[in-house]
C-alpha cells in the first residue's frame, strides 16, 4: 500500500511536469514566434497538450481575469500543485520509513 500512494503522488508530478513543461514551452515560442504563432505547428502541438489544463483555469477563476492571461494562471497554479505534490511525496516516505 505504501508503494501505490507514493507511486500515484509520483505519476501525478510526472502529468503536472509535462503540462508546465508544454505551457512553457508555448510561452516561449509565442516569444519566439510573434504573431505567426497560430501557424506554427509545435505551437499548435503545445496548445493541444495544454489545452484541458487551459480550461480547467478558465472554469474556476474569475471572469474579471482576461482571457490572454489564462495560460500565465495556469502556469502559476501547476507551478504550485507540482510543489505541494513535491512535499506530499516527502511525507509519506517520511510517514512510511521508504527511501525515495
């Protein structure tokens, strides 16, 4: 049992990894690209991977926030979730006495 919660806290990091990983690589080829992005297929590639973490953002934050801001939100919020899955992990090896 102890190696199913850390092996799911793990594969959770690893999901949020690639999600925050994609949504900077987007950000930085939207730099990159300038306004020729939206033709640019590894842009497009970015923006289907990042796409459900977009709209999960847009669905529990305010309307007030525009919509170009979205993708900065939702950076900061995996930023934050990868983190706190971070500490999870250490505490169940702590709890548990598991080396990981």
């Amino acid at each position: 049992m102890v190696q199913f919660d850390v092996f799911l806290v793990r594969a959770l990091r690893a999901v949020v990894e690639v999600a925050v990983l994609a949504l900077l690589g987007q950000g930085l080829l939207a730099v990159l690209a300038g306004k020729a992005r939206q033709q640019n297929f590894v842009y497009q590639l970015f923006q289907v991977v990042t796409r459900p973490v977009v709209r999960a953002v847009r669905f529990i934050t305010p309307r007030f926030i525009l919509d170009r801001h979205i993708p900065l939100v939702s950076f900061f919020l995996l930023l934050w979730l990868w983190l706190t899955l971070a500490f999870v992990k250490r505490f169940l090896c702590a709890l548990h006495g598991v080396n990981c």
